[in-house]
C-alpha cells in the first residue's frame, strides 16, 4: 500500500476528493480543511494499493496539484486493516507488478545527478578496482562492483528514453561520462603513485591473471552477462526491491574493466587498454538496452486490460 499526503487549495479539494472516492483500490480518506499552512489549503490523505497508484498520482497531477498544492508518497509497510486488504483485492493486477512512473523519474534523477558524492563513490571503487587487476584478487574485484554507484545513471538513461525526457537522458549521460572519466584519469595518477612505492609494477599488470583477465578480454558471455544485468536492475527498480541491486553490481564488469583500462593505460599497454575499454562499453550498452526494454515490456503490459 501506499500512503498519499495531500495539500490541495480550498477550491479543488472537492475535485480531489471525488477522484479518490471513484478510484478503485483507495481508503483511509482524511480531509482536514484549513490544516495546511504553506502553501495555505487543505490536507487531504488516503491509502492506495500500489497497482492503483499510479493511475490516481497521474490524475493528481491532470490538476496541476503538483504546482498549486502538494503531492507526497509514502510506501506503508505494515496497515493492519480490513479495509486496506479490500481495496488491495479490488485494484486490477499485482501490486508487486505495478510501476510507479514518476517515482522512477525521481529517484532515477536524483541517482543520476554529477555530485561530489557520486564521484567519490566511483573513483573509490574503480581505484579499489585497480588494486584488484594488479593483485589479480578476484575478492576486491566484487568489493569494487558493490562500491560503484553507475547503475544510477544507467537506469535514469533507460527512464528517460521510455518516458521521453531528454533533460534526465542528458543529465544521466553526462553522470556516467564525466564519472568514469574523472575515475579512470585519478586511477591513472594512482597507478603511478603506487608505483612510485613500488607495490605495482607492470610485470604484475602484464602476468598470468587466471581471476582477473576477463576484464580485458570481452566475449559474447560479457554482453549476454550485462543484458541479464540489466533486466534484474531494472526489475528491482521498479519493485522496489532495492536489494537486488547488490546482485547486479557485482555481477557487471564496468568499474573492473575502467579500472583496468587505466592501469593499463599508466604503463603503456595500449592491447589491454583497448580490451578493457571495449569491455567497458559492451557491458554499458548491453545494460542499456536490457533495461529500456524491460521498462517498454512493462509499460505495455500495464497497459493490457487485467
């Protein structure tokens, strides 16, 4: 169930309620007239079943509640009510199913913003990448696929070519090539800090490396791997089920194969350099359009009468 908190001018409260009231799969309707302060109006909340949010939220926003009142959602994850049972039996499909379109547009855009915090986070994982290639230890290598936050900016560009936002494709876009650029350049300089301490040296990077010598060498497996990727995140997304995504992070070699690119970069390994970087973008365009197709297959689907 999810729970919506309503601020609605005076005059469109009577609108607002009787789209509740008509929308099948609502309960727990409160009005509380003159309650709200900024903006002035009324506060209006209501219980909705997830397959049925959607739809009201869209219908909301038809009454530009959004930019003369309020629109909050919450997810409720306990409501011991016969009443909320009901309306969840009475919404057409599966709650686990539904896609809440302008909840993936936010936080799709708030995932795929360039911030100082974003940045951290992936040159952290690709410079602990790169430990992992010179070390050929495959346990930092899953260390630096958790670390790595661009499926934000992958999944913001698969949203933005279904729901047609070129703002959020652009910003998603410039997230991922500004980060993995900022990355790879920092783990250049890195590289050669440590080898300046001597704890790389290029006969490490240039080994036998039976744990990490995928990174380098993309096959067919690399593109199947990240298009499977690719519909898990998506699916975990749009579920809510934010825990797979731990799954899918360590199951792509992006930051690996970027991490990679740069070491090999440092020393002048221009066959490893390549690899690493068609790697790279195999696994990003394989990520891509998993997940544009997912969301497209769900969107019609949702469509279907149930």
């Amino acid at each position: 169930m999810l729970h919506l908190r309503l601020i609605t001018p005076a005059g469109k409260t009577d609108d607002v309620v009787r789209l509740i009231e008509n929308t099948v799969g609502t309960t727990h309707l409160v009005v509380l007239p003159g309650a709200a302060r900024n903006p002035a109006g009324d506060v209006v909340m209501c219980d909705v079943a997830r397959e049925a949010g959607d739809e009201l939220i869209g219908a909301l926003r038809e009454l530009d509640l959004d930019k003369s009142g309020s629109i909050a959602v919450e997810n409720i994850d306990l409501s011991l009510s016969k009443r909320a049972d009901k309306a969840e039996d009475e919404a057409p499909g599966e709650g686990a199913d539904a896609v809440l379109w302008e909840h993936l547009t936010d936080a799709t855009h708030e995932e795929s913003t360039l911030s100082v915090t974003y940045l951290a986070f992936l040159v952290l994982a690709t410079m602990i990448a790169a430990c992992g290639v010179v070390l050929d230890n495959a346990i930092l290598i899953v260390g630096a696929m958790a670390v790595g936050p661009e499926f934000g900016p992958l999944a913001g560009i698969c949203t933005a070519i279904v729901q047609r936002h070129p703002r959020l494709a652009l910003r998603s876009l410039i997230a991922l090539l500004v980060g993995f650029a900022a990355a790879m350049v920092v783990t250049v300089g890195f590289t050669w800090f440590m080898d300046a301490l001597n704890l790389f040296t290029k006969d490490q990077l240039e080994a036998d490396r039976p744990n990490t010598g995928f990174v380098y060498a993309p096959d067919a497996f690399s593109f199947v791997v990240a298009v499977l990727a690719g519909i898990a995140g998506t699916l975990s997304l749009t579920s809510a089920k934010s825990g797979a995504l731990v799954g899918v992070a360590i199951s792509v070699t992006t930051v690996p194969a970027a991490a990679n690119a740069a070491v090999a970069l440092a020393y002048g390994d221009m066959s490893q350099t390549v690899g690493s970087t068609n790697q790279l973008l195999l696994n990003l365009m394989g990520i891509v359009l998993a997940g544009t197709l997912t969301l497209l297959l769900q969107k019609w689907l949702w469509r279907k009468p149930r």
